[in-house]
C-alpha cells in the first residue's frame, strides 16, 4: 500500500513538473501572481518595494526632448533587490536613451533606446541587461503599446523580455502595459504594469529561472521609459 501511495506521489509530482515546463500551457498558469507592495526605502527619493519575497529599493529619473530636427532621451536607474534565495544584495546601475545597437533576435527602429544595467554585489559574474525600441510586433500591437525587447544574461543563461499585453486595461496611452519574459524560447514570467499595481508573474519557488524574473521584473518596473513609442 505505501509503495502505491509513494508511486503515486512520484507520478503526480513528474506530472506537475512536466505542466510547468509546458510552452503550451499560459505561463500565467504555471507562475504565482504576486502584486508590487510598498515599503518605506533608505529616503524619499529612493522609495521600497516587495516583490514577494524580494525586496528593494529604486531610484529613477528620465528626461526627453523633441524639437525641430533634434531628438533625445534619457534614462538612469538605481536599484538594490535582496531574497533568501540570493547570497547577498544585488545591484543594479542602469543608463541610456536613444542610440544605435543590435541584438540578433531583434529588429530595431532606425533611432533605437539603449538601456543597459551592469550589476554588482550578489549579482552572477558576467550579469548584464539591455533593453531596445522593437518593431516586432504588429501594427495592433505597436498601436497598443511601444515595442520593447531585451536580453538578462543571469548565471550564464539568456532571458528575454518583450512587451506583450498581460492584464489590466487594454490600451497604455503611450506608456508600456507589460512584457513577458521567456528562456530557451518558453515563456517563464511576466509583468503587467496597466493596473493600479504592477503585477509580477514569478516562476514557483525552487526554480531556478525565479532570481532572474524577479530581476527582470525589478529593473522594468523600475524603469522611467524616456523612448518614443514604436509605430
């Protein structure tokens, strides 16, 4: 009797596992739904915030101009986000605004955002962050939100995010509604940022992609998007 009991656990738990890692099921099925709460941070400029069981801090300032002949933008944030999981706190220093650059996947506008984030702290060696203006989207989906797309390299695997809607209002005004974040080409994560609150979509505990989408989640979040939307 308790061999049966034991080999059905064993197939319930293959199941479970096998659901999770399953492109075909919506990856909001397959992660937690946690919402952003607010905590008192080190000042007024830089305030906190929970995302589950992260906590951190940021501080973020953008700027753009748009006159006759001249257009420019720019972007900076700083942040710090702590977990059990981490062996420390990582840091985060992001910059940039409109600019040339390239990632292969990615077919950029011709004036494309550079927003790069180089880490430190409890960070992974070689840790990195850039985010770009897209046209990958179709033209619903450019009128719906400004395109996005981005590369976390994060303990030598390669996450990338993407604005796709995710939840809340349907339109953005301009602004960024959500983005979805994928690995090995199966969506793992997302965040909505339609809402009152952002909305994060974390892998379940124990996984190992959670640390990078909590990050990835963190630094958009965070983001103040100085680009002009994509059309």
């Amino acid at each position: 009797m308790k061999a049966a009991v034991a080999v059905a656990l064993l197939c319930l738990a293959s199941s479970g596992a096998a659901v999770a890692q399953d492109a075909g099921v919506p990856f909001q099925d397959r992660t937690d739904r946690v919402q952003l709460q607010a905590r008192r941070g080190p000042s007024l400029f830089r305030p906190g915030f929970g995302i589950g069981e992260y906590v951190g801090s940021a501080s973020a300032r953008a700027s753009s101009t748009a006159i006759p002949f001249r257009r420019s933008a720019h972007a900076r944030t700083s942040l710090t986000l702590t977990a059990p999981s981490l062996s420390g706190e990582v840091q985060a220093e992001c910059e940039g605004g409109e600019a040339r650059t390239r990632i292969l996947w990615v077919t950029f506008e011709r004036e494309t955002l550079a927003y790069n984030c180089t880490f430190s702290g409890a960070a992974p060696a070689g840790a990195a962050f850039t985010l770009a203006l897209s046209r990958h989207g179709n033209w619903l989906q450019r009128l719906q939100q400004p395109q996005r797309a981005g590369e976390l390299n994060w303990n030598g695997q390669i996450y990338r995010a993407e604005t796709r809607y995710v939840e809340g209002l349907p339109w953005g005004g301009g602004n960024v509604l959500g983005y979805v974040f994928s690995r090995d080409g199966v969506d793992i994560g997302g965040v909505a940022l339609g809402g009152m609150r952002p909305t994060f979509y974390l892998p379940p505990a124990g996984s190992t992609d959670r640390d990078a989408v909590a990050v990835l989640g963190a630094i958009l979040f965070s983001f103040q998007d100085p680009g002009r939307p994509s059309g």
